[in-house]
C-alpha cells in the first residue's frame, strides 16, 4: 500500500514538475514523423520494393512507440540516477562505434551500422547526445578548478568521435558534431583567442587528412567542389529534392502524390522535408519547422531560469544539437549546403534516428523539470 502511494506521488511530482510544453511539442513531432511515414514510405514498399505496404510504416510505428518509452523514462528517472549513467552509456556507445569499421554493415558504400539482428543500429545517434553532456560535464569541473584542460579533453574525445565518422564515412555528423562542440565552448564563457586557437588546430588537422589519405577522404573535396560548382558532380539528388519543392508550392500535391519518394533513394530518410512539401506543401513544412524553433526557444528559455551551469551547458548544447541537426537536414534539401545524408529528427525514416531523438528528448524534458531544494 505504502509503495502504490509512493508511486503515486512521484507520477503526481512528474507531471506536475515537467515541461508539458516542451513535452507536447516533440509528442506531436513523434506523431507527424508516423503520419508522414504512412504517406512516404507505402507505395515505395508495395510499387517498388514488391513488399507489404505498411512494412516501413509498421517499423517506423513500432520504433515511435519504443522511443517514445525510453523518452517517458529518461524523463522520469532522478537528475542523480541520469548523471551516474552518463559516462557508462557514453563509453559504451563509443565502443560500438569503434566496433563498425571490423563488423559493421556497408550499405551503398557507408559502413556507418551494427547487425544486431533485430535491427541495425548507427552508434553514432547513441553517441550525440551523451558527447553532450561528457563535454558539459569537463568544462564544468575544468571552471570549478579554474583550469583550460578541459577543453582541450574535450577537444581530443570530439577528434576521436570524428575520425571515426570520417573513416565510414559520414561527414554530416561530423559536421554537427564539431559544430555543437563550437557552439558549446561558445557558450561556457572561453575566451576568442582560445576558440581561434582550437579552430586553427581542427582546421589543421582537416587539411592534413586531406593530404596524407586522399584516396579516404578525397570525397570531402569532391562534395564541396560539386556544391560550388554543380557542373563539375552530379546533383541529381538535390536537383530532384530542389524540384519537389517548387512542385509543392504552398499546398502541396496531396497525401500520396509525390514523386520525389520514388525517384530518389533514401528519400523517406534523407529528404523527408522535401517529401513532406511536394505532398502537403510549403506551408505545413514551415509549420514543422516552427515546432523546432518553439523547442529550443523553451529550452533555451529555461536555460536563463536556472541556476546550475552544469544544467545550463548541457541544455544549450542539446538545443544546439537539436536546431543544428534540423537546418543541416533542412539546408541539404534546399540546396544551401553540400549533401550529407542528415536525417530530421523525429520525421526521418530510421529506428536508430528515432531512438537518438528519443534519448535527446528525454534528457532535454529531465533537465527543464522544476527542481526543489529537496528532489
């Protein structure tokens, strides 16, 4: 009896303490990221891939629903319980991720996955949000002491996590990864000539890459060659997304009309914004986009209330993190930045995007809850 009502207090404490805001919001993007699954993927599966029409639907509802409990539950724990299971997770992750170039899974030349039978998982979705909060957590200690290692600890696990990505290759996440680590420092208050400094170095170690292994990396040039100047490449792919979009205009096609999710591979992963726009218009897409915005104008809202840096860093980075992932995704459909790959969180076709998206969510919602002296 005496458990039931502990229980039932500490469900009561939840809901009263957490940010429904916040918390609506990415329910209702889990909610639009299975509608639009619905209308991308079916006629792909069943037209095209000789599959069940709801094959890619039923996977995407299956892992909503999964992501959508480890999110509950990354919310409900204590702040104490998350913060002892950051560097566990964090190494564990990074393990797996080390793992993919000996036994991971080449699909269509990237070998960015792990056959765990079930389902492939890209350690990479695991690993943004806790290289978050390792980095929060180092520059945090390294002010307490007063001391500038910590940057450069921090500089040296995001290196690590880069060349990692760099080798399988995936140079849209090493781009968000680097950038919300920028913007993290950014934040903590380092001085500019540190921030020149770090930059000078990474950018070092970007050309020297370049130079040793071209054979490895000389697609970053190629991708970067072919955006400035599209005769010298094929942008098939963007071109395609570019006319989905104007295709689209303000109310799209109709549910189902679109074109692009046939003719471009990947396209319910990779372009889903563009997909969402052919079918349902630009206004809807702007709509999404304002979800977004909303959330990490609330998270960043609730960064100024409170008191702890440790908090503060964190939640900054994750809303970096966040909005960074979104116009990258955003940028490569409309043709403002090279091709990447990047998925839209919570929208794209994946379980392992959906099940990073979830583990940010849940962290972002544990963070903003209000906190009493006695939690």
């Amino acid at each position: 009896m005496l458990k039931n009502l502990i229980s039932s207090q500490r469900a009561s404490d939840y809901w009263r303490n957490i940010d429904k805001n916040i918390l609506f919001s990415f329910l209702t993007l889990f909610f639009l990221g299975i509608f639009f699954s619905f209308s991308s993927t079916s006629s792909l599966a069943g037209e095209r891939l000789n599959k069940d029409f709801y094959h890619y639907f039923s996977k995407h509802l299956t892992f909503s629903i999964l992501a959508i409990v480890v999110m509950f539950s990354i919310s409900y724990v204590k702040i104490s319980f998350l913060k002892k299971t950051i560097l566990p997770i964090f190494i564990i992750s990074l393990i797996l991720l080390i793992l993919v170039p000996f036994v991971g899974v080449e699909i269509k030349g990237a070998k960015r996955w792990l056959d765990l039978i079930i389902f492939r998982l890209q350690p990479i979705e695991l690993i943004k949000p806790f290289f978050v909060l390792i980095t929060a957590n180092l520059i945090t200690r390294g002010k307490e002491k007063n001391s500038n290692y910590s940057y450069f600890l921090s500089l040296t696990i995001l290196l690590l996590i880069v060349i990692l990505l760099l080798n399988q290759p995936d140079i849209g996440q090493s781009i968000l990864l680097i950038t919300t680590w920028v913007s993290i420092v950014f934040i903590s208050g380092i001085k500019m000539s540190y921030i020149l400094i770090l930059f000078c170095l990474m950018l070092i170690f970007s050309i020297t890459l370049l130079i040793i292994f071209p054979e490895k990396f000389g697609y970053i040039a190629q991708r970067l060659t072919t955006f400035l100047d599209p005769t010298k490449g094929d942008n098939f792919q963007t071109d395609k997304a570019l006319a989905a979009i104007k295709q689209g205009g303000l109310k799209g096609q109709g549910m189902g009309e679109g074109i692009l999710k046939e003719s471009v591979p990947e396209a319910h992963t990779d372009y889903i914004i563009a997909v969402i726009t052919e079918e349902f218009g630009s206004i809807i897409s702007i709509l999404v986009i304002t979800i977004f915005l909303y959330i990490s104008y609330k998270i960043i809202k609730n960064c100024i209330k409170t008191s702890d840096e440790n908090s503060k860093i964190a939640l900054c980075g994750l809303s970096s993190l966040f909005i960074f992932q979104t116009f990258i995704h955003v940028g490569v459909n409309t043709s403002l930045l090279p091709t990447t790959g990047m998925t839209l969180p919570f929208l794209s076709y994946g379980g392992s995007s959906l099940i990073g998206s979830s583990i940010l969510a849940g962290v972002i919602l544990n963070l903003t809850k209000n906190r009493f002296d006695n939690e």
